[in-house]
C-alpha cells in the first residue's frame, strides 16, 4: 500500500469502536459455525488488527491460542500494545508488519482479517491471499471480509463522493499531485470467481458470501467523524491549505445532506455490501469437517446497534 495508507489515527477509529468489534464478532461467529465450533486453533493472526479491537474478540474466542495483532499503522500498533500493557495478564503480541510482505509465524492455524483488503489493489489482494494460505499449518483457515465495492451503488455514495469532490476543480491541483498508488481505489476490488481460481489449487474449501451491514448515527457530521477515520483522513492530508481544506468538508458535508436525508427517527442509516470468504487449506491424510455451503449461503444481516 502507499504510505499514505500505513498510518491512521487511532483516536478516530476508537470513536466508533463499538461497530467494528460488533462486526468482528459476527465474522468469529460465522468462522464457528461453519468450520466446527469445538475447532480451537494454537495460532492465530488477527491481520489488520487496528487498535486491537477485534484481536479482543478473538481473544475471548480462542482464550488458549498465541494471538498476534499486526497492522501496517505504526500508531495503531502503538494504541493496541498500550491498550495491552493495560491489561493485569497480557497475552497478545502486537507487531507492525505490512499486509502486502507479511508471513505469519510458524504454525499458524488461523489468519483473520476484517476489511483490511479493501485498502490493497486487485492484484496484490491475488498475491496476498496465496502467500497467506501457502504459510498456513495444513487444514488450517483464512477468514476474511471486506467492503464489497463491486457492489456499491447509491447507497455507498459517501465513500465515491470523497473522490469526486476531490476532483472538482477547487481541489483538483491537489488530486493531480497525488501518486495514483495512493489514490482511493475501492472499485477495484476482486470478483469472487478471481479469489476462487487463486486460492482453490492450495485450499480444500474456499466458500463466498455477502451480508449487508448497517451503521445508525446521529447526524451528519457523525458521519463526516466515521470517514475521518477511514478513506477521507487521506485526502485531507494532502489539502494543505486550510481553507481549502475547510470548503472541501463543506463541500462534502453538502452532499451527504442531499444523498442521505435523516429517517423517521432523526438518525442517518448507512447500508454497505460485505463480501465474506473462508478458505480451508489441503491437508493431505486429514478428515476435514469442511463447510456447509448452504449455511454459509444464510448468514444473517450484519445489523450494528444504533445506540452506541
């Protein structure tokens, strides 16, 4: 990824930490129930861990694993380790190692990775995926989920309108000084058919499927706060001048007002397309419980709570 990409402002993220732990709480329940509930992994990798919200769920999840949170982010990492020194009995490893190069520790049963992905380009997501499952003790499991930016439509604007607003032309000299490796890149994503042929030669079981999850906020800057913490932090970063930087935001809040009107309630709902896959290495001599793709066909609405 750009450097742009490798360091975030774990304040922000924390602002709305409920939603993410809620989302990697689903995805563990998910990996549970659909490899074998009783399967306890010695290892695991939480991949994109962040500030370590969801390394907690796993954590709890897997209470006898060796647990390692590695993020790209330097302060990230700086925010879990803290959040872990905190603790009366630390158990976790937090390391800064970069999705793109990383090779987990040795015997690894399980990687878990919540919308990290997104963030790389389409190709180095092939690349990834196959180092990560070739580094896999055999029959273990690679969860992921991301954004499924494919599927983006109106109802995902808020994440297209930040770049097409950076190219208006108050912005654009910043947009064309931008390097296109760190530029936003969210329709790039990979079609589920592409991470099946990439991963199916080394895996026993590679299942996709979609969820929709919901975030509830109380206005519209709120709003403007959760990008912040995500996509828009980037952008800007490279609007130097403070006055441009202060019309941009209302420029943007602009059109978050007119593409989301406020509910019944008072509240702003946003809706996104996730794409979950789950992968089960070949391990050659080993019964392997496998995955009911019909199952994974019914996983629930990711609905996260509106009082947070």
């Amino acid at each position: 990824m750009a450097d742009n990409y490798r360091d975030w402002d774990p304040e922000k993220y924390l602002q709305f930490e409920i939603h993410r732990k809620v989302a990697a709480i689903k995805l563990v329940k998910e990996l549970k129930r659909l490899v074998a509930a009783r399967w306890k992994p010695d290892c695991v990798i939480d991949l994109g861990c962040g500030p370590g919200t969801s390394t907690k769920v796993l954590e709890s999840e897997f209470p006898n694993a060796r647990i390692f949170g590695i993020d790209s982010s330097p302060s990230m990492i700086e925010a879990a380790k803290t959040r872990e020194r905190a603790k009366e009995a630390p158990t976790t490893t937090y390391m800064h190692g970069n999705i793109e190069t990383y090779v987990p520790e040795d015997g690894t049963d399980l990687i878990f990775s919540t919308e990290a992905l997104q963030y790389l380009h389409a190709d180095a997501q092939i690349e990834t995926l196959q180092r990560l499952i070739q580094n896999l003790n055999p029959g273990g499991v690679l969860v992921f989920e991301h954004a499924d930016n494919r599927a983006y439509d109106a109802s995902a604007a808020y994440h297209e309108m930040i770049l097409t607003i950076y190219k208006e032309a108050a912005w654009s000299q910043y947009f064309k000084q931008m390097r296109e490796t760190e530029r936003p890149h969210w329709a790039k994503i990979v079609a589920e058919e592409q991470y099946k042929d990439a991963l199916n030669p080394s895996c026993s079981t590679v299942r996709t499927s979609r969820s929709v999850a919901q975030v509830i906020l109380n206005n519209h800057q709120e709003l403007v706060e959760w990008m912040k913490g995500a996509e828009l932090r980037f952008i800007l970063k490279t609007i130097t001048d403070p006055d441009h930087r202060k019309a941009y935001l209302q420029r943007y809040m602009q059109r978050l007002e007119e593409v989301y009107p406020r509910d019944a309630n008072g509240k702003i709902v946003l809706k996104w397309s996730m794409l979950l896959c789950v992968c089960v290495k070949k391990a050659e001599g080993i019964e392997e419980e496998g995955i009911d793709e019909e199952e994974l066909d019914e996983v629930d609405m990711i609905v996260l709570p509106p009082d947070c």
